[in-house]
C-alpha cells in the first residue's frame, strides 16, 4: 500500500468544498484564496474559500470599493 505524507486538507469556509494536497501542489495556490474582511469595528477577520467562492467575493468587494470611494466623494452630507 503506497503512502504519502505531507498532505494537507483544505475546506472553503463559505460553501465548505475540501480538497487534500500535497504540499508543493500547485493547486495550493491557485485553486484556494485566504481573503481577509474588515469589520465596522475594526476588526480584520481572514477565512479560506474556494476559486469559486473567491469569485464572488471578489465581485462583493468590488462593490464595497465603489461605495466606499461613494461616501469619500459625496460631499452634500458635510456639516460646516
């Protein structure tokens, strides 16, 4: 029976796909994305996901760039 070691099992903390891979696996790198959030208090929460789930992070953090580049711009709400 063959062994292998040094594997290493990755899960998508959003839709929680898992995958084992060798370390040095190329796929280590393109198929799994750490991705980092900040919380409105600050607070900087990291997960693992998927290429897929990272896809649609992506787009949802695109999204917030344009809202927050929004709110830098508006100027009417400006108290003197």
């Amino acid at each position: 029976m063959a062994r292998t070691t040094n594997i290493t099992r990755y899960t998508c903390d959003r839709c929680h796909a898992s995958a084992y891979l060798a370390d040095g696996d190329p796929r280590t790198s393109s198929d799994w994305h750490d991705i980092t959030h900040t919380t409105v208090d600050g607070v900087a929460q990291g997960a693992l996901v998927c290429t897929a789930c990272w896809q649609t992070f992506k787009a949802l953090a695109a999204t917030q760039d344009a809202a927050y580049a929004a709110y830098l711009n508006n100027t009417t709400d400006k108290k003197e």
